[in-house]
C-alpha cells in the first residue's frame, strides 16, 4: 500500500504554509504501529481508491429510504416565512429552549431548565466538539471506549488530550459492558466520553455498567460527555438507562442529543446538547467562535421534536428491528463471520478477522469498495476495530439486500 | 462597574471544572488595562444590562426589512424534497461547488477550481474559524488591522497566536489605507487577516494599499485569509479590488465570502471559502472535526447565489446607499460625533469620543441600550474602538428613524 505522506499531499505548491500541530495530532500516527499509515492516510487512501458507479454507501443512513417526519420541512418553511429568528443567542433561540427543555426532561428522567441547561448545536457531531473544546485543557485523560466513534479520538488528540481506552465486552443481546475493574484504569482521568448506544456496536449498556460508571465519575469528581443520538432507537427487550438521571450524575453530565439518526433529519444539521449551566456557558463561548450559532432557521425543526411522536417512533423501531433480524442472520450464515446483534441504533459492527479477506479491515474496506460497497473500517473506532467492519442498515431493503450479496462474495473469498 | 470574575461564572456549583486555556486566552483580559475587564467580562456585562422592551437590535441587520432573495427558500425546499444531500463530501456537495466555481471566478477574476479550491462553511464566521485553525499554530504571529471584525482577535488568542495590530486610516470618502511604514511591522508576520470591506467601518481598501498588502505577502511568503463578505455591496463612485486576483496572491490566499449579509440569507448558516488547494484540504479536516459538514440542504441555497442578479445587486446596493447618506447626516448633526462615510457594507462606525456620554464606549453601549438601542461597543473591534460604536444600517427605515431619535438625546446628554 502507497500512501502519500502528509508533507506531499499538504505542502505542495505553496511555500509558507505549515500544518498546526493539532491537526496533525488528528491524523492519530500511532495508528501506523498496526496499519502502516495514520488514520488520516488510511481514510485517505480508501477515499481515492476507485469504486463502481452504483456503489452502495453503507456509511451512513438513507433518508430517502427513512424518511424525515413531514413537519421539520413545514417549522423550517415557517420559520423562513417568518424571519424573526435569523439571528438567535449563540445557544439558540430563548423560545425554542423553553419549548423543548420539558420533552429533553421527560427523555432524560431529570429536570432541565432550557435556559440555563440546553444549547443548540450544529448537529450532534458539532455539540461533540464544542463539549469536548470547552472541557479538555492541554495533557488531560480522556477516557473512552474501544470501539466507541470514529470522530471521538480524533477531537482528543486535536485538542491536547490523551485516550485512554477502555475495552467493551457486548453480549449475545447486544448488551455491553465493562467490569469495575476495566473502570478501574479511569479513576485518574480528567473526562469520560462515551456514545451510548455505542457507536458502531449498537450495544446498549447493563445498568450495572451504567451506574459502574456514575460512580466512577462522581467518586473521582469526573466529567461525562455522554453522546445519546440513537437513544430513541431502542429493541425489544432492551431497558436503557440514561447517564445523567443517576444520582450526582446531572451536575458531571454533558448528554448530546439531536435529530440527525432516529429522525432522519440529518441535512438540516442541528443538535442538542444538556449539561450544566456553567458547562454551557462555556459550549456557548466555543460555539460563538467556531460558527457564531446553529443555522436560525434549522433551530426551528426541533419545534415538534419528540412531542407525541410515540406511534411513529414505535413504528420506526419496528422496522429497523426487522432489518436487523435479517442482516443478523445473512452475515452470521458467512463463514468466519461474527455478530452481536445491536439492541439499538442502525449500526452493526461484525467482526470478519475469521474470513481469508478479514485479517486487515482497511484491505477489506477496499475489497468491498472495489465490488461495489462502501463500509466504514474497523480501525475509525479504535484498536478493537481490527478485522470489523460498521454498516448503518437504516436503508432500502433492495438496495441492503444487494449490498450484502456483493459482501457475500467478497467475503467467502 | 462590577463585574463578575470568570471563576465565579464558571465555577459554580460543579467541582472538577476548569476552563481550557484556549478558552481563558479568547477572553482577551489584555483590554482590563483600558475598561477594568476583559473583553468577555464587558460582553457578559452588557447582555446582562436592562433594556427597554421595545429595544432596537442595530447590531446585526433587519432580515424582515432586507428579506433574502426567493428562490433561497425555494431553493432549499427542493432540496429537502429531493433529500439526495442530506450527507455530502464534508467540503460540500461536489456538483454545487462546481456549479457556483465559475461565479466565483468571475467575482474574484481569477480562475477557481470547484474540486480542489473551494469548501462550503458553516457560515461566513465558519469559515473564518475553519480558516484560521489550518493555518495558525501556537506562538504565530497574526497582523490584522485596528478596528477589525469582533472575533478574529478572539479566534487568533484561541489557536494561541499573538496577535499585531495595523492601524487603519479612513478618508471622507471612506476609502482605507495602511501605510508601508504601517504594514512594514508586520513583515515578520506569519499571517495576515482582514476584511475588505473592513468590518466595523465600511471602509474599501485603497488600490494602493491592496497592492502593498499583496507585496508584503508575497515577499515574506506569508498567507492571507481576506473576509469578503461584503465585496458585492460596494456603493457608487468606489473602486474595489480583490486582494486573490493580484499576481502570486492567489496560491497565498483564503478568501471567505457568502450570502448573509448583502443576501440576507443569514439563517440558513451558509457560506463558501476559495483558497489554494493544501489549505482548503487542511481547511476540510477541520471542518470534518467542528460539523462534519455544512447542512447538507442549507448547501444548495447556493444554487441561485450570484447567478443573473445584477439588477437586484444594484437596487439592493442603492437601498443601502440611500439609508447611509441619511446617516451619516443625521450623525455628523450631533455635537462631538464625527464619522466616515462607509465606501461599503451596511456598517457604520462613529466616533463619539466627542461627547460627554462617550469617552467609554462600553459605559456609551450601556447609556444606549437603557435608552433603547443595542450597539456594538468599539471595544469590540480593538484598542482603536475606544469612544466609538458600530451599527449595522441595514433596517427598516422607520425603526432606524426612532433609534437615531433615542441616540440623539444619550449623545447630546
């Protein structure tokens, strides 16, 4: 494998201009111990590598396939014909925090005060970065799980932190966890960062990891930035317990919330983010300086945000349940292939490392680019991403169905 | 005045919170020389002030007296209705770039490449966040003249930059200079930031001084990032050219540009950024960390932007031309203002050092907004900021008529 270096690809042509060290933190060289280029160079490389023109992109949700509930595009529409709300507080609009801050409480089984406690991001992704900006200083311990989000360990690094990761074990119900004493190894880190349901397992955690956790945090007078997008998106069977309804949990909690997945609300970019007032206060001063506020009027598709949307979201639940069921079983009939279902999201993370194409998953996200599936590779979540693969399966069944029959046939070798 | 300490803002109620030094360092406490607080002490201050309840907002323009062109919302609404780019190139959709790239060729006059050489930001204010953070490194050296745009100097001080201030020089036709003595202090400089028009006076650069600033670059082998908001709203009589079409200057500079202001297409959070290739791929990985993307349906407002509207440019332009004279008039009419005449945009800067009320434009905002009217401070813009106020002029006419009425009698004491 020829991967340019960051020097060529960056400095070419243009004299004067050097990469700030944070973003090169970015790349995560360490990478290149295992894989022989830097995160950056892999994502890179599979970015150039050449595809079929009907690639199917497995890397993120269909939202024509799922489509966004018919009333965003209507508050977006009405909030352009109105006009009043071009120019919001950098945290959002005073009104529209009111107006959600019951429902975000109802979610989270805790009181929120939407003055004080909500800010509006630009998507989840943006209330991500503006929550770790405002709470990592330069060599603090940022504890996270392995696998846990791809852009999670990047944020990190650009920001002077250090990862320490924390292995997940997920059962045979998609159920994860980590034993006290894998917690253990965080007692001195400075923050906690977790997406739950994890992101790209779809597990959900045991209670007794959930509340493992709120110890862990609130005995070492931690933080917690817990990322809560898939968090409507629940299987039968599955009790999922929210982070900061825990006791003490509420003053340590920064729960990132938003429309982007469950809703499929993706294109109009807003999120939602609950923590502490001073917490917020601080996400608001990073948020002036990155982008000033969240786009006005997209604030205003969270007007009918999880208000009486019960029927739908069981709906919803329901059939990507059923698409689970399906994909659960296809990929388990491949030899050399091993799943756990999730018991929530739309992400499944199976693990290929038994196959002859497995071994290393960025050759295999090329393999399958190459026959006509674009997947995300293992290593974006972390060293236990090894030989695995993520597929977002909120998509047309057809269009699934074909995908996983030119998997197959990469696959089986 | 008593302000709150940042520690006690901040600090209260959760333990186990510090502010990251990025943050502490965009606070810019080197203004407590001048006011006795820093520059987010003053801000929180005068948001924290009374006003009336029928306060007029002057420091960002009126999108219902001003509304955005029609086909933006009808644009958008295709989009959602399409919903094929809900998830683009996190630079922005490829066939949009291509599509707007030849209008920015023809704005700019210079080639630009759609592929390589432009990326849609999260707003004007995203771009010049996402600009600056692939081009600053800590311990760098920033020039940017004084007054300039409110957040630069916040977001040089976050990346750990120092920063130089140029001082500017307006003229009685607005027109700006710097001279080469003036620009010669920055010639160790790793880069230079402006807005041409400059924000907060209106003021064009000089043919001259843009070709000085352009010698000075290439010379030093330095970088530029110039923000263009404005470049279209240039009143009669005003030659105004662009810093990226001077020979070298294009492989040297970011150019930041987009539809919120002289469009007014402010709450759709959109704009673009042209520079050469290794910076605007630097410029995506940033982006990638902040947002992920620009609102994949925001993006394609962008499809009509500076297509076939030369003649509503022109009444748009004389709109604003129009409200200026009257105000500057009504101005200069008060004893000990003096002010000169934007060449450009919609903001005005007067200087009311003159008056008993305004030898401190901090204590002059809060007189204001008891009495009525919310101005941006001249602290706001840099040390040369002091005794004077911005105001954005692009209002209704009657609403203007009444706040100049409210500052009339604040100013004449």
């Amino acid at each position: 494998m020829t991967i340019a270096t960051e020097g060529g690809l960056l400095g070419a042509g243009i004299t004067g201009f050097r990469t700030p060290p944070a973003l090169t933190a970015a790349a995560l060289d360490d990478y290149a111990a295992s894989y022989g280029a830097s995160v950056l160079e892999l994502d890179q490389a599979l970015a150039a590598a050449p595809g079929p023109a009907d690639l199917i992109d497995l890397t993120h949700g269909d939202t024509r396939a799922f489509v966004p509930p018919a009333v965003a595009a209507a508050d977006f529409a009405a909030a352009v014909a109105e006009n009043t709300e071009a120019y919001t507080a950098y945290r959002g609009s005073a009104s529209l925090r009111s107006a959600v801050a019951p429902r975000l409480a109802r979610l989270l089984g805790r009181p929120v005060d939407g003055a004080s406690q909500v800010i509006v991001t630009p998507g989840t992704q943006g209330g991500l970065f503006t929550a770790l900006s405002a709470l990592i200083s330069p060599g603090d311990t940022v504890a996270l799980p392995d696998p846990e989000y791809f852009m999670s360990e990047r944020i990190i690094a650009y920001l002077g932190g250090k990862a320490l990761r924390l292995p997940l074990r997920q059962d045979s119900k998609g159920l994860l966890s980590i034993t006290r004493h894998g917690l253990a190894a965080a007692a001195s880190a400075d923050l906690l960062v977790l997406s739950h349901p994890n992101n790209p397992t779809g597990g959900v955690y045991t209670a007794e990891t959930v509340q493992a956790i709120a110890d862990l945090v609130t005995a070492g007078e931690m933080l917690a930035v817990v990322d809560q997008l898939y968090c409507r998106l629940i299987f039968a069977g599955t009790k999922y317990l929210h982070l900061s309804s825990l006791p003490g949990m509420a003053e340590r909690t920064v729960t990132l919330l938003g429309p982007s997945k469950t809703e499929s609300m993706s294109g109009y970019r807003v999120g939602v983010a609950v923590g502490p007032a001073p917490i917020v206060d601080a996400m608001e001063r990073v948020l002036s300086l990155t982008s000033l506020r969240t786009g006005g009027y997209s604030q205003q598709v969270l007007r009918h945000w999880m208000a009486d949307d019960d029927t739908w979201l069981a709906e919803r639940t329901a059939a990507h349940e059923a698409i689970r069921d399906d994909l659960v079983a296809r990929l388990r009939a491949i030899r050399g292939v091993s799943v756990a279902p999730p018991a929530g999201s739309s992400y499944v993370f199976p693990d290929a490392s038994g196959t002859a194409a497995g071994s290393n998953d960025h050759d295999l996200a090329l393999a399958l680019k190459d026959a006509g599936v674009l997947v995300s590779p293992g290593y974006q979540f972390g060293p236990s991403g090894r030989g695995r693969f993520r597929i977002n399966f909120s998509q047309d069944a057809g269009r699934l169905a074909v995908a996983l029959d030119r998997m197959e046939t990469v696959l089986r070798g």
